[in-house]
C-alpha cells in the first residue's frame, strides 16, 4: 500500500484512493499508475515506452509485421503470419492490447505489442 497517496495529476482533487496497482480519482475518474520511489509522475506519464516482440521501440504510425499466427474471432482464417500493418497507433488498450490499427481484410483491431516486430 501507498502511505501517502498523491493528489490527482489532473484535477489536484486530494481525495484520491487505491485500488490494486491503480490510484483513482472518484472526483474526474482518472486512473494512474502511482509513480516510483524518487520519481514524480510528471516524469514517469510523459515516458510511456512501448517495445515489440524483438524490443524494439514502436512509435505512432510505425509499420509492424505479425509473428505469429493470430485467432480472431467471427473469422475462419485469422490473421496470418508476416501480415504487414501500416500506420499504428498506440493506445492504452484493455488486456495488453496497446496498439490500435487498421488491417486490410479485417478492419479495425487492437494488437498486442508483443505479437508484432517493426518492419
């Protein structure tokens, strides 16, 4: 546990709480991961790196290829190895999935950055 929960980073409210590796804001909804020993969340927030199955660094509208095969739901085939996705976006996405994209064939999908490798 936090012993001194910090103040909300965007509306300052000084009612924040735990809730498991999160602190919330009941006042604005925001959610954050508290940041480091010695660091402030300024610090940690503007330093979000993302890195892909090799490790390399993935930016905003980066071409990744799959590098495996990926199940998709609704969809016999899936999304085959090799497949190149163009334009990335990263996100903060539900269940580790942090990339947002667009796939021809498939439309709209979120990604995990762990099954792709920047071309």
């Amino acid at each position: 546990m936090i012993e001194n929960i910090p103040p909300c980073p965007q509306c300052s409210s000084e009612y924040t709480y735990e809730m498991n590796n999160l602190v919330v804001c009941p006042e604005c909804g925001h959610e954050w991961v508290p940041a480091a020993d010695g660091a402030s969340a300024t610090e940690t927030a503007g330093e979000r790196v993302i890195k892909d199955a090799v490790g390399n660094v993935l930016n905003d509208g980066d071409t990744v290829t799959v590098v495996k095969a990926l199940k998709v739901k609704g969809n016999p085939s899936g999304i085959k190895a090799g497949t190149k996705v163009r334009n990335i976006r990263l996100v903060d996405g539900v269940d580790g999935h942090d990339i947002d994209c667009r796939i021809d064939g498939f439309g709209a999908m979120q990604l995990k950055s762990s099954v792709v490798k920047k071309a």
